[in-house]
C-alpha cells in the first residue's frame, strides 16, 4: 500500500499518520516491524517517528500472510459476486458452513483457499461476516489483514449494511421490529433464545408479500447475534419455513428459508461505496413462484 503525503498531512511522525489517517492498528505495526514487514518513505527505510513532508511518498509492506494450518483447500463451485486486489464476495449455496465445523466435509472458506492456490495468490482467510450453514447468500472475504480490519470498524460501527430475504409461517400484516435479548439456551451448545441477561439484538421487518400460510420478509440486522432472524421471527411466532430448530416446519422446503440478499459498504481504498444483491436460491424462488 501507498499514499502521498497531503498539506494537512505535513509534520506529522510516519506513526501518527499510519494510525490516525489510515487506520492502520498498533498490533499491524507491530508486526510489519519483528514479522518481516517494510515501512518506506520515498524508496527509503524508515522508522515511525520519521518526520513526513507533503509530497513524501508513503509506502507500506505487510508481512506475508500465515497460512492456516487449520483448514485445507478444497475444491468447490465459487459464486462469485465481486473480487479485486482486496475483497472477494461469493454468493454461497445453502448446505456449506462459511468455516468448517465437525459435522462437515467441506466449507466455503476451504473452497476459497483453493480458489487463492489455484490464482497463485498467497492469501489465508479473513471472513468478514459469516452465514449458518443452511443459510445461503453474500459472504464478503478480505484479502489481507488490513482490509479486514478496515471493514470490521465498518461493521462495529454499524456502517456497513446487510439485508435478508426470509420466508416465515403466518401472514404478517405490517412491518415492523423485534428487540429482545438473546443469549445460549440453557443445556444447548448451538441453540440460542431469548432472554433477560441475554445480548441486546434488534431486527427490523419488512413484509414485501403474504402467501397463503406464510410471508416473504426483507430484514435488517442492527445488531449481529449467533441465529438472531431465526430466533427474533420464532419469539414473534412466525418462524423460518424449514427452521426445525427453531419451530418451523419442514413441509414446504428443506432447510431454514433464509438468504442473505444485499450487501453494502464503503470500499475503503476505491473510496466509493458498493452494494451487491443475490438471487434467492431455486428452493425459496420456486416455492414463492409456484403459491
């Protein structure tokens, strides 16, 4: 990476500028100093309290990435959305956890390692959100660590924003907003439900059609709890069609109806905004289609 050093920018020590103007973490300084990688000024070796001009020509090596040596790559059909030197977006299919887990053969994120050896980049996985397995739709990856750190400010900070499509039992009438607490349910490693001394979680609600006996919703997550659709919609009474976990029922299609549909941030180096959207899956498309 590198950048040019502007008038307002003048005086100040190369530390200052690397964590104030790019966001650059004092971890990540760190180790670009005892993990072999390079700070420049204009071609030259410098330290963090160089002292920088206007004109001067930042320059910032990061050490080179640490493959995982917990996951392995696996070849997979990659849907993929968007990709350039910093991101890669993939529209993944239901059936595939984004991590490996025990009770899986492969995931989306040893299909992208594959995808990375096979397009000579060297490159580990930096998941910038991550989707249950059943639930198919936009996951966003970053390239490298500073990419993901830049986007994770962008999630904490709730600027970076992210719909569903969801198909629930009943017919709900109007929009509108669950905000519950949700923590672990007791005696359950993966079940979550709503309770008092639980996290603060809210989701907002849109009905965009009814069917008979269940509705189309677009949703947006304010917060980003473990299940938090599935378990606000099934604390409201309409749980996720196929969502047996949660109450839902398995008669009209095999997994829990949820997508990840839109996806929107700031692309911190293009310095514009982009927003992404991915079809349904053919089992929520051809049961919408056919009621």
């Amino acid at each position: 990476m590198n950048w040019t050093v502007l008038n307002q920018e003048a005086g100040m020590m190369l530390r200052e500028f690397l964590l104030r103007e790019k966001n650059i973490s004092r971890s990540m300084l760190t180790d670009i100093k005892f993990k072999g990688g390079s700070l420049l000024v204009n071609g030259v070796h410098q330290n963090v309290r160089t002292i920088l001009n206007e004109g001067d020509v930042v320059e910032v090596v990061f050490p080179e990435e640490q493959i995982s040596d917990t996951m392995y790559p696996k070849q997979l059909p990659l849907r993929i959305c968007y990709e350039d030197d910093h991101f890669l977006l993939i529209n993944k299919q239901a059936n595939l956890p984004t991590i490996p887990s025990r009770h899986s053969t492969a995931s989306l994120a040893e299909g992208v390692l594959h995808y990375y050896k096979t397009s000579n980049l060297n490159r580990t996985i930096h998941a910038v959100n991550r989707l249950d397995r059943d639930t198919s739709g936009l996951v966003l990856f970053a390239k490298h660590r500073y990419a993901h750190d830049l986007l994770s400010r962008q999630q904490k900070n709730k600027e970076m924003k992210r719909s569903y499509l969801a198909l629930v039992h009943g017919e709900l009438e109007e929009d509108g907003e669950v905000e519950a607490p949700i923590g672990r349910k007791d005696d359950s490693i993966i079940e979550r439900t709503v309770r008092s001394d639980g996290q603060y979680a809210l989701t907002r609600y849109h009905t965009v059609k009814r069917y008979n006996g269940f509705s189309l919703l677009q949703l947006s997550l304010q917060t980003g709890r473990t299940h938090q659709i599935r378990v606000h919609m099934a604390h409201l009474g309409h749980p996720l069609l196929g969502d047996d976990l949660y109450g839902g029922k398995k008669e009209l299609i095999l997994r829990q109806a949820l997508h990840s549909a839109e996806l929107e941030f700031h692309h911190p180096f293009l310095q514009k905004k982009l927003r992404f959207e991915a079809e349904l899956e053919a089992d929520m498309r051809d049961l919408i289609e056919t009621k």
